[in-house]
C-alpha cells in the first residue's frame, strides 16, 4: 500500500487529494496544525476512513516535519500547505515568505535528512508569472508581483535545486486558478457565487469587489488534482503548467454567476479600492500543452460552467443554513 504525506490537508486542494488518493487504496497521512479552533470541515466526510490519518505540525517548524517525514516514511509527498492568498501576503510578507518559501525548503531538507526514496510534489502557482504577458507555459519569464508571488518563486526554485542536487524525484506543477465550492469564502470567486446565493435569497444587496478587469484562467480543482497526481506517476521528475487555456476576467465570473440565478451583476457589484493589490497582475492564461502531451491531461471544466457549479453549491448551503434541510 503506498504511503502518501499532504501539507494542507484541510484546504480545498489537499481535501479533493485526499479523497482522490484514498480512492486509489493509498494510506493518507495529512499534516494539520494546531489552534483553537478546528478547521477541517473539508475533510470531515472522511475522518471515519481507516486509512487516513492527520498529525499536529506545521511548515514554520522544521523539527516537526523531520519527525513526522521519519515516522510516516511516505512514498509520495504533497506540499500543498501555504499562505495562500495574495492580498493577505502583502499585510503578511514576513510570514508567507516563512510558510511557503522557506517552509518548502525545510520540508526538502526533511526528505533529503531522511534519506527516503519518495517522490515529492510542489504546488508553484501562476502567480509566480506576474507581469509576463499571456499565455504562460514552463519556459515563460517569471516575474512576481506580490509577497506570494516572490514567496512560491523562491519554493520552485529550491525544489529544482534539491532534484538537481539531490537526484531528488522533485517535481513542481504550474497551477492556474482553481476553484470549487470547497474554496476559502476569502477568495474573490467563492465570494461572488456567496453572495450571488444570499442576494437571490434576499438577505444581502450587494458585494463589493476589487479589480474587475484583473484576467484568469479559471479551472475546477478537482481535476487539478488529478494532474497532481499523475505528475508523481512519470518516469522523470519535471515541472507542468495546467490551465484551461482560456482567460475571463473577474466582470466575466460575475456575469456568468450572477446571471444563472437571473439576476443582472451590475445592480449588485460594488467597488471597493481596499480589495485592490498595490501591485496587480493584469492577465493570467496558461498554456497546459506540456501536460496534455506528457501525462494526458486535458481541463473540462471552463469559467462559466465553474461559476454555476459554484453558485449551486452555495445555494444548498444556505438554504440548509435557512430552512435545515
């Protein structure tokens, strides 16, 4: 039975993984960290699995993942976990940069500590690209324009670094935006399709949003994922971008979400400049050829089909929240 680690467990991609890989009889071990409050509501539909198991620890504590990476000695690793949202970065540079980037570099020095044949997965991001005008694939300039940019920029590298160093079955996968119903309620696309839900129910008017002209390549996670995986399944370690390839911008979501529950965007939207970057990204759209050609892997899911999946969800959910079923 193979052996899998996750960082990020609790998040939107390390729960789809999660499922994805105990669909494949793999042994789950998820990294979780301590506080207060649990959060894991992600994963809750699979704490009854025997198979899974979840350890305290965190990428800032680099005695911790030596620890758990000797104890659970995984066949596969995915460091999914991270500060992961942009805006927040540039508020918390000092402790993205230590999450993500040298939280990266600890977790490589773990592996390579330990001596252990496994493979590991970076999650690198599109954010990494920046400026670099569109469409973006594995040999287009980086050029990061936020903490979390620079900070993923710097994880890439040192997971390049350790396979070429180490001989280390490092890989890192370029992902461009994806979502799902399962994405933080922080997030520009979760907070449209939540609020699309609460206005057509009539207990909110508006929303109020940043940048409405900012592009992305928006993709369903679930598939992501699923690419994840099978770049841990090659013969040679490498780095992919998956995309859909086609580029909406943000007043395009909110048409497409609003407008599924029969409602007109423009009566609710709100700008807000507290939601703008210092620095924006103006286009994101990534070229995912590579990956077709090399692990068969193909995005289905396109912007407007994501955004009613998204809208629906959050409807059930609000409406069980109202009513109780």
């Amino acid at each position: 039975m193979k052996r899998a680690f996750i960082t990020g467990i609790t998040g939107q991609d390390g729960s789809y993984l999660a499922e994805l890989l105990l669909d494949k009889g793999y042994e789950v071990h998820g990294l979780v960290r301590r506080s207060s409050m649990l959060n894991r509501g992600r994963i809750d539909h699979l704490k009854d699995n025997p198979r899974l198991s979840l350890h305290y620890g965190d990428l800032t504590d680099g005695v911790s993942l030596v620890n758990l990476v000797r104890m659970i000695e995984p066949h596969e690793i995915y460091n999914l976990g991270a500060q992961s949202h942009v805006k927040v970065s540039f508020e918390m540079p000092d402790h993205t940069a230590s999450t993500n980037a040298i939280g990266t570099l600890r977790l490589l020095e773990a592996v390579r500590a330990a001596g252990l044949e496994c493979r590991f997965y970076q999650a690198s991001t599109s954010e990494m690209f920046g400026l670099t005008p569109p469409p973006q694939d594995e040999l287009s300039v980086f050029h990061p324009r936020s903490p979390y940019g620079a900070s993923k920029l710097q994880a890439h590298w040192v997971t390049v670094n350790y396979r070429e160093a180490y001989n280390l079955f490092a890989v890192s996968g370029i992902l461009f935006n994806h979502e799902s119903p399962r994405r933080g309620e922080n997030f520009v696309t979760r907070k449209i399709t939540k609020a699309v839900a609460a206005i057509e129910a009539g207990i909110a008017e508006h929303v109020e949003l940043g940048n409405l002209e900012a592009v992305r390549d928006w993709g369903f996670a679930p598939e992501y994922v699923e690419g994840m995986w099978r770049m841990l399944q090659t013969d040679e370690p490498d780095d992919y971008v998956l995309a859909t390839g086609v580029g909406y911008t943000v007043r395009d979501f909110c048409e497409a979400a609003f407008s599924h529950a029969g409602l007109d965007w423009a009566d609710h939207v709100k700008h807000n400049d507290a939601f703008e970057r210092p620095s924006e990204v103006d286009a994101l759209i990534g070229n995912a050829t590579k990956a077709r050609e090399a692990l068969g892997w193909t995005a289905s899911v396109r912007t407007p089909e994501l955004a009613r999946i998204m809208v629906d969800s959050d409807r059930e959910d609000l409406n069980r929240l109202l009513h109780g079923r």
